[in-house]
C-alpha cells in the first residue's frame, strides 16, 4: 500500500500541478512562501489549511463515481477530453478524403464538389459561436456540436446513397454545427486555465486536431479494406456520441461549479485568474468594441496568421492521399499508414511546445510576446521550407521525409498564433477565435478550388509541386507579418478592467479614485494581469492637514502671535493664522472679560 500511495503522489505531482513540488503548488511564477499574494504556501497547500470552499451538490451518478480521473487535476482532465473531442471532429473529417478515393473508383463519378462543402457550414457560425461561447456555458456548447456532428457523420452513408446533394446538406450541417468549437474552446479557457499555463493547456487541447488525423488515416485505410468504405462513418459517429455522454458527466463550466475539485486547485485557478474573469457586461453586438478589432495590427497577426495555417493544414487534410496516390501510385492501405507520420510527430511537439513556451515566459527568459513570435515565425519559417522540398522530391522516401519534418516544425507555432487571443483580449477571446477562425475557414474553401484548378485535368507531379509551391509562398508571408506586428500584452481596448477606473465620480472636483501604489487594501483592490493595480471605486483618503504648532514665546519667535486661533494676526511675512476666516473679523473666541474667573485675586468679587 505504500508504494501504491507513492506511485500515487509521484502521478498527482506530474498530471495535477505541472511544477507540483514539495506537497505544494509552485505555480503562477510565484514562491511558495508569497502566502496570500501570490501562490499557494507551504502551510496552505495541506489539505487542512485550504478552507473548504462552497460546492454544487453532488448529482446522482456522482454519488457512486466521482466526475474525475485518478491522479490528474480537474483542469487538465478538461484539457484531455478537450484534445479527444478534436480527435473526434477531425477524425470524421478524414473520413471523406479516404472513402473518396474507393468511392471514385467504384461509381467512377468525381465527388469534388463535397470536400469544401463542409466549411461553407464552418463558415457561417465561426463569429456568432464566439457570442453563444460568452452568452451560454461553453463547455455545453463544445460538447453539444462535437455530438451533433457525430450524430449527422452516422447519416452520411445513407446521404450518398440517395445523391450527391443529399451529402452535401449533410456535410454543410456538420459545417454548421462545428464552426462553434474552436470559439467554445477559448471560452472554456476563460474559466479553467491559469494565465501562466495557457499554452500548456490550450496546445493539448488543440493537439487533438493533429492527433485526429494521425490516427484517422490508418484506422480508416483498414476499415474501407476490411468493412467497406461506410465503416468509418459509422466507427466515429458511434465514438462522437459515447464521447459526448462522458463530456458532459465530468466538465463543467468553470472550477467553481465542479462538485469534486479540490480547494487547493479551486484556490490556484481563481486566485491567478484574478478579476481577468470579472465582466460586469457580456460582450454583445453592440458593446464589442468591432473598430479595435479591424484597426489592431496584432488582431490582424492571428487572422493572417490563422489563415495561412488553415491553407496548408487542410491542404494535407483533403488532399495528402491523393498527392501521394497521383504522384507515386501509392495504393490507399500504406498510403493511409505512411501518410499519418507526419500528423504523428506534430501531435507531440504541439503539446511539448506549449511546455516550452510556459517555461521560457515564467523563467523570465522571453517575454510573452517574444515567446509567440518565435514560435510562430519558426514554425512557419520551417514547414515552408520543407514544403519547396516536397515540391521538387523525385521519389516517394524524399517526400513523406520532408513532409513529416515540414509539419512536425508547425506544431510549434500552435503555441504562437493559436493562444495569442488570450494574451491580448481574454473577454474577447472567443469572439477573436470565432473571427480568426472564420477567416482561416475561407482558406479551407479556397484551397479545394485550387487545387482542383491544378490537378483537375493533369493529376502530374509538375502540376502538384505548383500546389506545395503555393503553399510554401502563403507560409512565408504569414511569417513576414505576424513577425513585425503580432504582441503577446493585453490591449488597451481589451483592459476590461480598466474601464472600472473611468467611473462618473459626482465629486470629481474634491475626491478622487486614485491606483493604490501595492497591493495591499480592503478588499476591494486588486492587481490586473497587465500589472495596473485596480481600485473598484475604493477612495483614496485625502492627507488630513497639519496639526498646528505649540505657541512661540517672545524669545522664540520675536512677535509672531501666541494665538494660533487668532483672526488677523499677521507679521512683517504673512498671515500665520491656517484657520483664517476672511468673513469673521473678530476673534473666534473673545478674551474673557469678567472678573469673577478672571484677573489678580485683588480683581475679584466673592
């Protein structure tokens, strides 16, 4: 039992708290004796001294087994069934690319038309699920489409067979249904990942997209040899459901509302996040700030950015079989095998980069916006490169190599460009990813009708390396641009806090709201994540004034008046009276004059 317990806490310290050592968290860049401020300290992080917060009632299913995965904290749990979700999605999107092969060759008809017909769909809702993801729960949101689309990916089969129009409803529904993903993504994020762990968590969310595919080309090669070309459709539709029914058993909207998260987790997540999660008004059409968005050079970044991911993304998605089929006469089964390796190795640099980037920036050894622009340059820089080799290979082994290194180097710019919304407006992430994705979803309309252009009449490999030539070329401007003007700092119009600063103040002649200069207060003071110490109307108390000074004798003062109350008192330099009244010209309190009190005793009457 106590090498269980050992193996047990050696497991919560990788998968539970990243940097978890010594029984505490040291996370959020902070010490573990920072107490209160900062992290959690060393006499916080027992269980015993962390005060038991508020939770949800247990439901019924949770009463017999915990919404939980052993040894793994809540936040990366979400993360996990996040990246499988994505494996469902764009497993089913490879579905089509592979059957289309056998169908072509079976019916001997062109099914063309239906590889962009899926992001005609993906295209509409990109913009509107960024405000379903601040208006609605996005965990319910992410889960809802990814299950829809399995539901509607079980349909397809039967779509086909009654026509070419049927399937393509069908493909435009799934567009339609899985263009909220992406923004629902950034808007669980909001909630669940610390600033100084985003791209750790979002990049193994994301890995899932790269991951699906690794695994969506064998799996489905062997399926249409051994089942037919329908297995696949009906294999993932199947797994997208039983996904969905696990999704919305075990994640929640944000930590706050999980039944079984522990206090210590629920105390790091909160109290990094801060008052970046506080939005006393949603974003809605009217009050997004829409100007800010087009007139921003780094709002510009990530939608070039995304765009030019998307084309060469989809471009191996839809049309790696059949480059590869036109090419080198490869047959579907090993063109399915060797066609997943490079989708293998991006699938674990995408998270290992996120794991680099977290650590350069709380290392301090890069700055947020130093970390982004590496990454991303890079990666493009690099997949680009490989690309004019695939263009120009002569035999099949020079281009799987190239292609396999080509993407493996773009899964770091997923660290890059792919969170960069979170750095810069995270109240409007998800509309940004919504926005940004949206414009990297025209790339995946555009890039069938281009390469169909090419290849249509002329399958050849003269025609094909015009198509990785024309990627290469979209990758390199990507880098250009996003290398001068992309930033990883919160924008002064995305400042949500900021705002709180701006108040109407009916006393704005005589009080003030001022920035305290720590941290310290009652309360209702804190620290954003740009560094702007925020007050929440809390009112500086103005200096009180100066008490007055003891009376100066004669011999100290030479003639200045012993009366500090004394109105008109003045010498050779000034009024010395900090109480003078100029509409009272008499003494605020009169030299006694009666004798009873007052005088030499002869003076008095008994």
């Amino acid at each position: 039992m106590s090498g269980f317990g050992s193996l047990k806490s050696k497991a919560s310290g990788t998968f539970g708290g990243w940097n978890a050592g010594g029984g505490g968290y040291k996370e959020f860049g902070a010490s573990k004796d920072e107490g209160d401020d900062g992290a959690i300290d060393d006499g916080a992080s027992t269980p015993d001294s962390v005060p038991e917060p508020d939770r949800p009632p247990l439901r019924h299913i949770d009463k017999y087994i915990k919404p939980e995965f052993p040894c793994i904290s809540k936040r990366v749990t979400v993360a996990i069934l996040t990246c499988v979700g994505f494996m469902v999605m764009f497993g089913m999107r490879c579905n089509m690319g592979l059957a289309k092969l056998r169908l072509e060759k079976e019916r001997n008809e062109t099914l063309s038309s239906v590889d962009a017909s899926i992001f005609w769909g993906y295209l509409i809702t990109q913009v509107p699920g960024g405000f379903l993801a601040t208006k609605y729960p996005a965990n319910k949101l992410f889960g809802g489409a990814i299950g829809t689309s399995s539901f509607l990916n079980l349909l397809v089969p039967g779509a086909l067979n009654l026509g070419k129009g049927a399937l393509i409803v069908v493909r435009v529904l799934q567009g339609l249904v899985e263009g909220v993903t992406y923004p629902a993504c950034h808007g669980i994020w909001r909630y669940w990942a610390p600033p100084l762990e985003r791209s750790r968590l979002a990049t193994l969310a994301f890995c899932g997209c790269y991951a699906g595919v690794m695994l969506a080309m064998p799996l489905c090669g062997e399926l249409i040899k051994r089942i037919g070309w329908e297995a696949p459709f009906y294999f993932y539709g199947a797994m997208g459901v039983t996904w969905y029914l696990l999704w919305i058993w075990m994640v929640f909207e944000k930590p706050s509302k999980h039944p079984t998260i522990e206090a210590k987790e629920l105390r790091y997540i909160e109290s990094s996040l801060g008052g970046s999660v506080q939005s006393h008004t949603l974003p809605t059409i009217a009050n997004t700030p829409w100007k800010a968005f087009f007139t921003s050079l780094p709002v510009w970044s990530i939608f070039i950015a995304n765009f030019c991911r998307s084309w060469n993304f989809y471009l191996l998605v839809l049309f790696q079989a059949s480059y590869i089929n036109d090419v080198y006469g490869i047959d579907i089964e090993e063109n399915a095998i060797l066609g997943a390796l490079p989708h293998l190795l991006m699938t674990i640099i995408v998270p290992s980069g996120g794991i680099l980037a977290d650590y350069l920036r709380t290392q301090g050894i890069m700055t947020t916006t130093q970390v982004r622009k590496v990454f991303n340059c890079g990666g493009f820089g690099m997949e680009a490169t490989f690309f004019l080799v695939v263009a120009f290979s002569k035999s099949y082994t020079q281009a799987i190599t190239a292609l396999t290194f080509g993407v493996a180097f773009s899964g770091f710019a997923i660290s890059g460009f792919n969170v960069n919304h979170l750095d810069i407006a995270p109240k409007y992430a998800s509309i940004l990813m919504g926005m940004s994705n949206g414009i990297g979803t025209i790339a995946g309309c555009i890039v069938p009708i281009a390469v169909h252009a090419f290849t249509d009449e002329n399958p050849s490999a003269e025609n094909w390396k015009k198509v990785f030539t024309l990627g290469a070329t979209v990758h390199f401007l990507g880098v250009i641009f996003y290398g001068l003007f992309a930033s990883g700092e919160l924008q002064d119009w995305a400042d949500t806090l900021a705002e709180e600063e701006k108040q109407w103040n009916p006393m704005d002649e005589t009080v003030y709201i001022k920035k305290s200069p720590t941290a310290q207060s009652n309360g209702l003071i804190q620290t954003s994540l740009s560094g702007k110490t925020i007050t929440y109307g809390s009112v500086e108390q103005p200096t009180p004034p100066p008490r007055p000074q003891p009376p100066a004798t004669a011999a100290q003062g030479g003639g200045v008046s012993v009366n500090p109350f004394a109105t008109g008192t003045s010498t050779g330099t000034g009024n010395t009276n900090p109480f003078n009244n100029p509409f009272r010209q008499e003494p605020v309190q009169p030299p006694a004059q009666d004798s009873y009190l007052h005088g030499t005793i002869e003076d008095r009457n008994y």
